[in-house]
C-alpha cells in the first residue's frame, strides 16, 4: 500500500492529480488525506482541498510533526491562492520551522516562496526579498524554482527594474519546462505579458502614447518634470514632491502639466479642481489661494506663472514636462488592479492588500459591480470578487509600491 502513496505523491509533484486521486480516492489514511486535499487544491476545488488536509493533520500522530508541518504549508498556499490575506502567517513560520528543523529543505523552502509571495502581494518588497534570501542557495527541485524566480520577478517589476524581472523569467521559464508540469509553464507566460503589455500612457504637449513597462522605468531617470499619477507625486530625477494627501493641488497641476508649454483657463481650472459648475468670484479667490500653495510645493522644481486667461506650468531646468498616466482613468483602479490577476479575493484580503478600511472596499466593488466590472459568488465570510483579466491593467504596476530608489 506505501507504493500506492508513492505514487500519488510523484503524479501530484508532476501535476497530474486524477492520476494521484486514482491511487488514493479510496483510502482515509492520513496521508491519503492528504494527498487527496492536494489534488482537490490543484483541480481548484480549494474548500474541499482545506477540509481534507486539515482532517489529515488531525489525523498524523503527535511524532509525526513533519507530515503535520507539510499540511500546514499546503493550506497555506490554499490561502494565498483563494487570496486569503488574513490566514495566520505564524502557523506557516512554525512550519518551516520544523521542516528545517528535520531536514525537508525542498517543503521549508516552498514554505518561504508562499509567505514571500504574501508578502509580494500585500507589497512589503523589502520583506520578501528578506524571506527569499533566508533561503540560501541550496539546490531546489524544477517546480521550486518557477516558484522563486516568479517572486524575484515579481519584486523586479514592481520595482521597475525589466532587466531583472526578465532574466528572472527566463531562469523560471528554463525551470518549468524541466518540471513539465503545464500550469507552472502557464504561470511563467502570463508574468511575461505583464512586460509587454502597455503599463501606462504618456501625456505631453497635447498628445498621448502608450508606454511598456521599460519605457516607464526609463522615464524615471530622464531629466524631464514629470507629473506622475500612479504615486501622486511630480518629480524630476531624484528630486520628488508629494501631493497624495493634497487632491486639489494634484488636479491643479495635473490640469498644468497637461497643457503646457500652453497656459490653461481659470475656468477650466475651477472646474477641474473644485468640480464647480458655476464659477463665482468666491471660486476664483480660492484658485488665488490654491495656485498660491502649488506654487510653495513646486518650488524646486517649477514655477506658475499669470497670464491673460489663466495660469502656466514653468519647469526650471529642464524643457519637458511628461504626465505618466495610468493605461485606462478608472476611479477603483487599485481594485481592479488586485483582481485583474483572475484569482477570487475577499473583500478583508483586499483591505489588507490596499491599507484601506474593509467598509471603503465593500463600497468600491459594489459599485464596480453594479456597473458589471466585477461579479461576486458565496455568501457571508465566503464570498469572493473577481473579474476576467481588464486588458491595459498589468497588476504588477498598478499595485500600491514605493518609488523606485535612485
């Protein structure tokens, strides 16, 4: 009987869980169990793959800590897949722990690539990089390596660092077809398009262009002012001015940026900053004062200068001024950009992932879906959100990150 174990252990490293589940279906041993809850996971039956392992860990005996630590991890990464930010991340540490512990590197690191890609996915770079590099260097099994080398790319992009996140892509694309397991090799493809995919678009001197994910990462080390609305910030080189906590003075220079080198309208100013529709002499004292502080915070990069009929952006150093858009203007675009990787996420994970309150998501996918942008299914705590890949939004920009360091 240990050989039918073996067995279906092999067809499910290989990712063949019918092949696993034709050896095991039957038998309620607990490492049947668990067996049968990772094939159920792999053929994305995850409530039932959750039920399985967790009767399998009960079902190992207390000498058996090992089995039991691998069922952890194989929860674990039911949770990050079913995007349950939530799950207990120091039930995972203890498991790797113990898995170290009594020598199963190849199941302790796998254990170390699910909490990095948590940590990825909540965008903490720097503690992923952290988790990867507790790893060490030792020799890991083909389908291991996908795995790591898709978190080093991901960190890579999300850094906007191309060079990196290809070579990173390469290495796991050479890894997966050594493993032959088809979903891995999926997986790599998918990340690849993230590069090729139109990551943002270019405003300047009235037009627009898409930009790739290498054009943006070269756009941050260009002399030329740019007005970034993925950070809310306007910057040039390493000077950087942040005006995310300030909207109107955002719109106001957005609305400049967009112009020059023309002037823009008072009125058109109001109305894009105040969102008036009927402009008084009230309004136009507030711009005086509005236009007043922009002018401070700008100071070391640009000034604003009167003229007839408005106001215009004057850069100092430099004879360009770029706005680095997102690819399509959505008001829940950060929403949307978690779920664009077509994983069902809960409303608490989204929160965790965004830094926002659960009540401010809640409201955001309601009304993503009441405009058909997003669908629903389960109720109460098991209710989930997703939606089919939205062309133009590569997940891996559009998260929440830091600005590159320069």
């Amino acid at each position: 009987m240990e050989s039918l174990i073996t067995a279906a252990a092999r067809a499910l490293e290989a990712g063949d869980p019918l092949g696993a589940l034709n050896r095991v279906a039957l038998r309620n041993d607990a490492p049947s169990l668990a067996l049968r809850g990772i094939a159920m996971a792999q053929l994305g039956d995850l409530a039932r793959a959750k039920t399985l392992l967790r009767s399998a860990a009960r079902a190992f005996g207390p000498r058996e800590a090992v089995a039991r630590a691998r069922c952890v991890v194989a929860e674990a990464e039911i949770a990050l897949v079913s995007r349950d930010l939530g799950w207990p991340p120091h039930a995972l540490a203890a498991a790797r722990a113990t898995l170290e512990k009594h020598g199963d590197l190849a199941n302790a690191a796998h254990a170390g690539h699910i909490e990095a890609r948590r940590l990825l996915l909540l965008g903490r770079l720097d503690d992923a990089e952290r988790t990867l590099a507790e790893l060490g260097t030792a020799p890991l099994p083909p389908a291991s390596r996908v795995v790591r080398e898709l978190v080093v790319a991901g960190i890579a992009i999300r850094r906007l660092r191309t060079t990196d996140a290809r070579a990173a892509l390469k290495r796991a694309g050479s890894a997966a077809r050594q493993a032959k397991i088809p979903a891995l090799t999926a997986e790599v493809d998918g990340a690849n398009l993230i590069l090729d995919t139109p990551a943002a678009r270019l405003i300047a001197r009235g037009s627009e262009h898409p930009l790739l994910l290498g054009e943006v990462e070269r756009l941050a080390s260009s002399t030329a002012l740019v007005l970034d609305t993925f950070h809310h910030v306007v910057r040039r080189q390493g000077v950087v001015i942040p005006l995310g906590t300030r909207p109107v003075l955002f719109a106001l220079a957005r609305l400049l940026a967009q112009a020059w080198p023309a002037d823009v309208s008072r009125e058109r100013l109001i109305a894009g900053a105040f969102r008036a529709r009927h402009v008084d002499e009230s309004h136009r004292a507030r711009l005086r004062v509005e236009i007043g502080r922009l002018r401070t915070k700008l100071k070391p990069l640009a000034d604003i200068s009167a003229t007839g009929q408005g106001f215009v952006l004057a850069p100092r150093k430099t004879r360009d001024v770029l706005v680095l858009a997102r690819p399509v203007e959505e008001k829940h675009a950060a929403v949307l950009a978690f779920l664009a990787d077509g994983e069902p996420w809960a409303s608490s994970a989204l929160a965790l992932a965004l830094g926002i309150s659960p009540r401010t998501v809640q409201r955001a996918l309601d009304e993503l879906a009441r405009s058909n942008k997003v669908q629903c299914f389960g109720h109460g705590r098991a209710r989930r959100w997703m939606t089919p890949p939205v062309p133009g939004f590569p997940t891996g920009l559009l998260l929440p990150t830091p600005l590159p360091k320069t």
